[in-house]
C-alpha cells in the first residue's frame, strides 16, 4: 500500500481517515497530516522562501482543511484538494503582505528582474550541473511574482490554464512569466556558479 | 532561422517541442543549444523539490493546540445547549386553544366536572388577563368582610359577580355569533360555557365563604381568564 493509500503509524487507509476525520477524530487528523505535510510545507517554503512563514502557512492550511474536510465529496484525490486549498492559502498570505502574486505584465516589468537575452557568445551549459540545492537558493532568490509562476508549474506540476485560474493572470502571461522565471533562474545559477569558480 | 528568431519561441519548444526549422537551428547553433539544455534542466531539478522538505515538530504541536481548544469549545457549547433541554414552559394558551380544539374536532370529550376545584383550576393560572369582574367582586368581599371587622358599619354589599342575567345574555349572544357561523360547533360552545358558568359559580360561593382564600381566588380568576379565552375563540380573537 502506498503512502497515498496508507495514512503513516495508525494503519488508517486515507479515505478511513478522512471519513473519520470529518467526524472530529483526532487520530485520523494527525494521521492525515502525517500523509501530507512535506508536501504542503514544502508548497509553502518554496512560495514564501521562509521557513517561519512556510510553518505558519502549514499551519493554517492544515486548520483550514480541518474546519472544511465536512465539504470535501471525494470529487476529486484528497491530495489535488488538499494542495490546491494550501496554494490559495499562501497565495493570500502574499496578497496580505503586498506582494505580487499574479506575476508582473512585461510593461511593468523593472528591468532589474527581467531576464537577460541570451544572444551573445555560448557559455558553459548548466545541463548535468544544478543540483538541488543550489536550485533551491535560485528559486529563493527569484522576485516573488516569478517564483509563485515557476513553483505553481514546475515544482508542483500545475497547468497554465490552472494557474491562471489561481492567481487570478491570463494563461499567455503564465506562459509568459514562466518562460522569464526560468531564464532569470539561469542567469542566477550561472552566476553562483561563476562566484563559487572564482573563490579560491 | 536566427538566434532572436528562435528565441522568441523558446517558451513553446522547452514545454512542446519545435518544428523541423526549429530543430534544425538548434542543431547548428551551440548558444541556442546550451539555453534550451540550461532551462530543460532547470525545469526537470524543479519536480524533484515537490515534497522535499520536513516541517518543524512545532507545526503539528501548534496544530494540535488549536485542534484541543476548537474540541474544547465545541463541548462546552454543546454541554450550555444540553442545559437549555426542557427549560421553557408553554403558556398555559397553547394547552387552552389545543384542548378547545380537540373538542370542537370531537377529538376529545367533555371533561366529567372534577368535583375538585383545585385539580381543574391548576391549569388555568393565567396572569394576563384578570377579568375585572372578578376583581372587583373579590375587591368587594374584602372590604365587606374588613367592614364586618372593624366598629364602623358600612354598608358594602359583596360585589356580585356578573350577574347571572347578565352573564346570560352575553353567553347568549356568543353562540349567537357562534352559530351564525358555525352552527355545528355552536353546542360545544355552550357545553364549554354551563361548564366554565358552573365553575366560576363554584369559586364565587368559595370566596364568599372564606374571603382571605387566597387559593380560592385564584381559582376564581382563572375562571374568568377560562370564560374570556372561550369568547376569544368563539369570536374569532384567539391569541396567535
């Protein structure tokens, strides 16, 4: 049985603990929460950039998921309904904070979060060389708007049409911003890579 | 195809794919070749972030806290609502118009007249409305019976009671609307009344008979509050 089906330590398969957590059971909550919290913590570390944040994001996702699992019909996986309401729950949080979420028009773009073209002399590839962590401190490094668009479609595998839908932009300025996330997360990358080559 | 060519359609071929055009620039040029490597490996190392991180001990802790205070609340709440259980009593009116009725449906029968006042009045202790008949007859036996008391004779003649013509012609005149309406119910009405007569008769002669029974004259102004109720209802002025 996979994690999926299986909720870690008491033996619950999911659907008993969510029947049973729509029915008050603390067991079954903890239980959940087991199954599902590196995904929703990670969802949030990687949209704030900030572990207290991302905390306090979890926990609010998961006290949210609690006060609503009574309307959850199964209409689609516990999981897709549990992610998506965590995603709606950091998306506010940076609302709350002014931060932009739907990811800046190309006119109001600053030119210093605008990739740059890549129209000059080829350099060394990155291909072979990102490793997780240094991907990591890139997507950290991405101005907020980018990194929502880039997390939402890369790392959490959400289709444009749906993250329109969830930020609230039109699907070519997903496009759009994805394609300028990743090249500006090159561009960092590249950069951390010149500055590690370059220490002695 | 150029380099600025194929690289206003970059965002396509990283996510789909490229035409045979496409394709064939990227073979022949090495920067294009090396962009569209870099952003397919970024894009690929990004899935393996999904999921990756360990939340803090404090998150499920702080989950758990706030999951005891909400139970805590909710048993309280419901602990309060179990206590609201049977605590309001009904007037004394919905009893009076349900039983009324029930009668006039011949759904239930006449009482027998309880040879016990106490037992039939009991359920007939309304305050809100005192016939000022009776209170004027009890008024006028207290001071009659005051006045046998004290030195001074003063000629206070118990009040009587509407009289029994005068009660008469009024019961008279309410089957009379009774039955210009509804002929059928008009006997039950005056089966309600000869009783309802009978008790206040009963209660006055108690009153008279011992003027500080206090029992006595509740007795006597519920029975009052029973024989206005039955002119509501066969008035059409029942309460709501």
């Amino acid at each position: 049985m996979t994690d999926a089906n299986k909720a870690r330590g008491d033996g619950l398969s999911e659907a008993e603990a969510i029947e049973r957590a729509k029915q008050g059971d603390a067991e079954a909550f903890e239980a959940l929460y087991n199954l599902h919290k590196r995904r929703v913590y990670s969802l949030c570390l990687r949209m704030t950039a900030n572990s207290a944040e991302a905390e306090d994001l979890t926990q609010e996702a998961f006290l949210q998921l609690f006060r609503k699992i009574g309307t959850f019909r199964g209409e689609s996986a516990f999981s897709t309904w549990l992610h998506r309401m965590s995603v709606n729950v950091v998306l506010m949080r940076l609302r709350k904070k002014g931060l932009p979420v739907v990811p800046l028009e190309d006119t109001l773009e600053t030119e210093d979060e605008a990739p740059k073209k890549e129209l000059g002399a080829p350099d060394p590839a990155l291909a072979g060389s990102v490793d997780r962590l240094q991907l990591q401190r890139a997507i950290e490094a991405l101005p907020p708007g980018y990194r929502s668009i880039f997390v939402l479609h890369d790392v959490e595998g959400y289709e444009h049409n749906e993250i329109a839908e969830l930020v609230g932009c039109s699907i070519g300025n997903s496009k759009s911003q994805l394609h300028k996330a990743r090249m500006k997360l090159r561009e960092l990358l590249k950069t951390s890579r010149a500055e590690k080559a370059a220490k002695p | 195809m150029n380099c600025a060519e194929f690289q206003r359609v970059l965002a396509e071929i990283i996510d789909g794919g490229g035409s045979a055009e496409q394709e064939s620039h990227l073979e022949s040029c090495s920067t294009c070749s090396s962009l569209v490597s870099d952003l397919k490996a970024i894009s690929g190392q990004a899935r393996a972030l999904q999921a990756s991180e360990e939340p803090s001990p404090r998150v499920w802790q702080a989950i758990d806290r706030t999951l005891q205070q909400w139970q805590s609340d909710l048993d309280y709440i419901a602990e309060q609502a179990r206590t609201l259980q049977a605590t309001e009593e009904p007037s004394p009116r919905v009893w009076n118009s349900l039983e009324i009725a029930l009668r006039q449906e011949g759904l239930i029968r006449q009482p027998q007249r309880a040879r016990s006042v106490v037992s039939f009045f009991e359920r007939w202790r309304m305050a809100w409305l005192v016939p000022v008949a009776a209170t004027l007859l009890v008024a006028g036996v207290i001071l009659s019976q005051r006045g046998d008391q004290g030195g001074t004779q003063i000629a206070v003649r118990p009040q009587s009671p509407p009289s029994q013509s005068t009660s008469t012609n009024d019961d008279q005149q309410v089957l009379e609307a009774v039955a210009s309406r509804t002929p059928a119910a008009r006997d039950t009405y005056a089966a309600n009344l000869r009783n309802v007569n009978a008790y206040i008769h009963d209660a006055e002669q108690s009153v008279q008979a011992d003027p500080n029974d206090e029992e006595a004259q509740q007795y006597l102004m519920s029975a009052y509050e029973q024989k206005a109720m039955i002119y509501d209802m066969a008035l059409d002025r029942s309460l709501p």
